[in-house]
C-alpha cells in the first residue's frame, strides 16, 4: 500500500482497477519545406478534420451529459480554429519556408507561459487548454494518434494517467468508470470540470502515481482529501465502503438544501450565491438552486477577442445570464485586467510588479472610452434582470467617484440616444487591499454595497505571493489580520446600512463560515457546487452564539490556536 498526495479535483471517493493511459510523445524538429502554400493547405485540411471530430464529440456530450459539459468542445473548436492565433506560425511558414508542426508548437509555447505566469488559476487552466488543441493538431500533423484507444470494461476501474483532456475524458467508457487521478492538471481544468459533471472523484496532481502503479492493480481514490492509495489493504476498503455510504445520503441531503433558504435556526437569513464568469457561465447558470450570482466576471469577454469588444457584444451576454438568472442579483465586475493578463490589442506595459501596478479600475479610469463601452453596455442590460455593478481594486474615494461619474456620463448619453435602463441600478465596490479596508468607513457613505476579495485581501495583507510555497503558512483566510480586517469592513458597513458579501474562496470555507456569519457577512458567493453544502452548515447554526464565537476566534493569539477553535467547534457540530 502506497499514498500519493495530489490535489483536490472534484469530491468523492473511488475504489476499483488502475487504468494506464498515456498520450504518445509527438517530437517537433525544424524542418524547410519547398511549397509554403502546400504546407499551410496541409495544416489547414488537419484543422477541418479536427473540427469535425469536435462537431462529434460536442453532439455525443451534448446527448450523454448536457449543454453545460459539451459547450467546451465548442470552446476547442474556437481555439482550433482561431486565425489570429494561428497567423503568426502561418506566416512564419510563408516567410521562411519551414514545417507549420515547428512553427505551431513554438507560438504554442510563448502562448502557453504567458498563461502560466498568470495569478489567477482559472487563467492559467486556459492556457492548458490551448496547450491541449495545438498538440493535437501537432499529432495529427504527424500522423500519431495523441491517445491510445482503450477497451471495454467490464468492472469498475479507475483511469491514472500524466493528463487528460476532455476529450479523453468524454471517450471513456462511462459504465464502469469510477474516477481518475493524473500527474497534471489542475483544479479547474476542464477534465475536472467533467468529471464534477459525471459525477466521480478526480484527483490531480498527484506526482509520480503513474510510475508507481501497474495496470490492473487495485487503486484507491480521495477526491475530497486529493489523494491516492496504492493496492488498498482491507482496512482501508472497509473505510471506503462505510463512508460512500454516508458521502451518498450527504449528496442527496445537499442538493435539497441548494433550492432553500438559507436561514439560522434564530432567524437571520442570508444569501448564498455562485461566482462565474467565462463564455459558459451563461448556460450554466441555474437560478433554483442558489440564490444569484455574487460576482460575475467580465474578462472573458475581453480575453477571447482580438479587439475590444463592441457594446452590442457585451450587451448580448449580460442580457443573457440576467435573464436566466430569474430576478435574483446578478452583480456584475467591471472589468478587472492588468499588467498579469497580457492582450496584445490593449499594449499593456509590462511591469516587475503587475499585482500593484496597472490593473483593473485603475485600467478603466485612464482608459475611458474603453470603460465607458461596457458602463453603457451594462446600462442598457439592466432592464433585464436584477443587475448590480461593482468596480474592482478601489483604494480611494476618488477613484470611487470618478468611476461613477463615468457612470454617469454614461447613463446621460443612453438618456439622450433614447436607450432604454434602469435608473436605480446598486454600485458597490471590492474590497481587496488594507487601504480599502481602512478608508471603509468612507467609501461606506458612497457605495451601495461590498464584496469583500479575499483572495487578494489575503495577499495585500499579509504581504504574501499566494504562488510562493515557502510562504504558504501565511497566506491562508484564517489569519488573524485577515479575519480582524473583515470584521472591520463589515462594522463600517453596517454603520452606512450598506450590505457586505464575500465572493473569495474563503466564503466556502467549512470551518471559517461560522465566524463569517457571526460577524455579521450578508452574502456567501462560491462555487455551484458549495452552494448546497455552506446552506446546509447555516441553517443548523444560531447566529446569535456565533456572534460570540466569531469574536473568541478574533482573540485567539495564533493561526494555529484559531484554526484548533474552529476544528474543535466544527467537529462538535457534527455530533
């Protein structure tokens, strides 16, 4: 028995036989070639065959497992298909005469470590995608089958391999699939993605698992935990069969919850919303089983485009995730881009420093016409639903009203052309940095409402690169700063009589929700699939002794001695 440590991929457990997969290497030498033109047909004619198989894979998903998980084999054939992206390795075929496979796996890199050195996760999962697309373009350049087929089984078995892609994924043969765990990867790629769909483990990951296992050997799978067992003793499988047991009347006890209220035993009710914001977030929405969408993110619409995008396209989507969202709040991020996510067509600088350089608001207020493009658009939105805005990375009240005041302008050239809005829209702002937690009680007096960012919160805190493991121990939602500064913001903002949410990661956070609700948080934003469980943990909560818990966390002298309280009352709960 061997345990291999990952990542957390999608929640469950799994027990069955290990799977080897493995995609073939493809090398890529330099090549010259005689007819430019003929090697850019060649390529052009492995685009279509590549397309048509997406055209498959996408009908075949759509059948098995829904809009939602098929609309990212649309998303591969975009990539696949993306002229721009592909024009510079074209044109280098023209210029100098060499194979198209050389010259796509070279902007394939520069691509792809422009994606990794992003901060946000989601981004970087991006990249992995475009990596995904030009490989199997590459293979198929050459004449190799990127996947080895599979057969049918018979018995539950469990696939490990270095990566997979979602189209490996989807070919799997899912009777018997339980799970999968791989050497790569990471959380919210879109193979994780499909197996939350489909409904099994995934553990990603997990390094060395692929040189430590035979095929057929019996594997053992923790995606809650993000880990692997090697040939399970029967201790182990005893555990498992128990608590798959429990896991299940849990899941069933969770997605109940997601469609209810969630209120205190007491009577205090808060809101418990999702965080979206890619192409498929408008299809994926559903409206029944939260209570809207606490953050709304815009910068995939800038991110997918090679220029900026027009006020009629931006339009088109926020009408559309507002409709869908039935009349519950859809707050809507303004957009929040910097010197991290390098476009070409905005010519951002590039700095040493981009997460305290040239970003979102501060993008936005120097380039006004751009800003004032999505304001209107947004504007113009509203009358379909229940829209609020927020800016992003407020640190002072002059940046507050200077974006309203574009705000405004806005509104008064829609007023003039006879465009129809809402007049009464809610702006509210992040709150992100120390400056904005200090001045709080200022932009208080000015804002509709908060949204307290804890992800940056965290590292403008404690002075901490959430990337850096050495520093890891520090940045984590239950440090005491953290903790004290949200305290602080919320304080200020129920002086103003102003609502505050949190749409960080901590908002899911098990142990840390009941502080969070003792403290007086209003909105809870994550994950769809937190909603249920974070519903469930506050309904069986009374706020009025949390009150008196958040504070005794807040006074403890250590992380660690906070982090016992909150394990000691959690397990307590369980009882």
């Amino acid at each position: 028995m061997r345990r291999y440590e990952g990542l957390p991929g999608a929640e469950g457990q799994a027990l069955g036989k290990a799977v080897l997969t493995e995609t073939k290497e493809c090398t890529v030498f330099l090549r010259s070639v005689s007819d430019a033109e003929e090697e850019i047909e060649r390529f052009k004619k492995v685009q279509a065959e590549y397309s048509r198989e997406l055209d498959g894979l996408y009908e075949t998903t759509l059948e098995d497992l829904g809009q939602d998980s098929a609309e990212i084999f649309k998303a591969y054939k975009m990539i696949a298909n993306d002229d721009y992206f592909f024009q510079n390795a074209v044109q280098r075929v023209r210029e100098e005469h060499i194979n198209i496979d050389y010259a796509v796996r070279q902007e394939m890199e520069k691509t792809c470590r422009m994606f990794a050195a992003m901060e946000d996760i989601y981004m970087r999962e991006r990249g992995a995608d475009i990596e995904n697309v030009c490989n199997e373009l590459i293979a198929r350049l050459n004449g190799v089958s990127s996947r080895e087929s599979r057969k049918e089984w018979e018995e539950p078995f469990i696939i490990v391999a270095r990566d997979l892609t979602p189209a490996d994924t989807v070919r799997l043969d899912k009777n018997c699939l339980r799970g999968f765990v791989t050497e790569k990867g990471g959380v919210t790629s879109h193979a994780v993605i499909l197996a939350k769909t489909l409904g099994i483990p995934a553990v990603v990951g997990a390094s060395g698992i692929f040189e430590g296992i035979r095929d057929g050997e019996c594997i053992y799978i923790n995606g809650t935990e993000g880990c692997a067992v090697t040939d399970p003793d029967e201790a182990l499988r005893e555990k498992y069969l128990k608590e798959k047991e429990q896991a299940d009347r849990k899941k069933k006890h969770f997605l109940e919850m997601a469609k209810r209220r969630a209120v205190t035993l007491d009577g205090r009710e808060v809101s418990v919303c999702i965080n979206a914001g890619d192409s498929d977030s408008t299809e994926d929405f559903h409206a029944d089983v939260c209570d809207g969408i606490g953050l709304f993110r815009t910068e995939f619409l800038y991110m997918n485009e090679t220029e900026y995008p027009s006020e009629e396209k931006q339009l088109a989507v926020y009408r559309k995730v507002l409709e869908r969202s039935e009349g519950k709040e859809v707050i809507i991020r303004t957009l929040d881009i910097g010197g991290d996510k390098q476009l070409d067509y905005m010519e951002l600088p590039r700095e040493d420093n981009p997460f305290l350089g040239y970003r979102a608001i501060r993008l936005c207020l120097d380039r006004k016409e751009m800003f004032k493009t999505q304001l209107r658009a947004l504007l113009r939105a509203s009358v379909y639903g229940n829209m609020k805005i927020m800016f992003p990375m407020i640190v002072t009240l002059e940046e507050l009203r200077a974006a309203k005041a574009l705000l405004r302008e806005a509104a008064d050239e829609l007023q003039a052309e006879g465009k129809k809005y809402k007049t009464d829209i809610p702006v509210g702002i992040m709150i992100e940095t120390p400056a904005a937690v200090l001045l709080s009680d200022k932009l208080a007096r000015e804002a509709d409402f908060f949204s307290i960012g804890t992800n940056d919160l965290i590292q403008y805190t404690t002075a901490t690169d959430r990337m850096n493991e050495k520093v890891q121990y520090l940045y984590t939602s239950r440090n005491l700063s953290v903790l004290r500064a949200v305290r602080l913001v919320i304080q200020n903002a129920h002086n103003e009589h102003i609502p505050v949410g949190m749409c960080g990661e901590a908002a899911s956070d098990e142990l840390l929700v009941p502080v969070l609700l003792g403290l007086g948080l209003d909105e809870f934003s994550m994950v769809p699939a937190r909603v249920g469980r974070v519903k469930s943990l506050i309904c069986r909560s009374e706020y009025k002794k949390l009150k008196d818990f958040a504070e005794k966390v807040l006074d403890q002298d250590t992380i660690a001695a906070a982090e016992n309280l909150l394990r000691a009352a959690a397990a307590e709960a369980e009882k």
